[in-house]
C-alpha cells in the first residue's frame, strides 16, 4: 500500500492533475501502480492526493515537512 501526496503551487495546477471527473488523477495512479507492480513484482495499492501549498519548493520547512527530514 502506498500513499503519496502530489504537490502544486495552486489551485488551477491542481484542477489540471484532477482532470475531469478525477479521470488524469485515475490516469496517473493506474501508469504508476502498474510501473511499480512490474517493479516489484506485487500487487500494489497507490492513494494519491494533491495538496496545494504556494511556494512550497521555496520554502525549506516545506521541502522538509514533505521529505520528512527532521532537523533544526
């Protein structure tokens, strides 16, 4: 089981990652679990959300929090 978060810096880059009727999202998930599974050699389950959050590759506690690096 895999559970992974896609990023965007706003709401119409999330909307284009959704896709109509959440079909680009669907889309996405289906290519990866299948490169994966290949990968592996196991059935994989993929959730995939996508989250918006201005500025998160510039900000560094961001590229932290979703890297989940613990420092200073």
């Amino acid at each position: 089981e895999i559970e992974a978060k896609i990023i965007t810096d706003n709401t119409h880059h999330k909307a284009i990652l959704i896709g109509k009727n959440g079909t680009t999202i669907k889309r996405i998930g289906i290519v990866a679990r299948k490169i994966i599974s290949e990968f592996s050699n196991q059935k994989v389950f993929i959730k995939l959300n996508v989250e918006v959050d201005k500025n998160w590759h510039t900000n560094e506690n961001s590229i932290k929090k979703y890297l989940d690096i613990k420092g200073n």
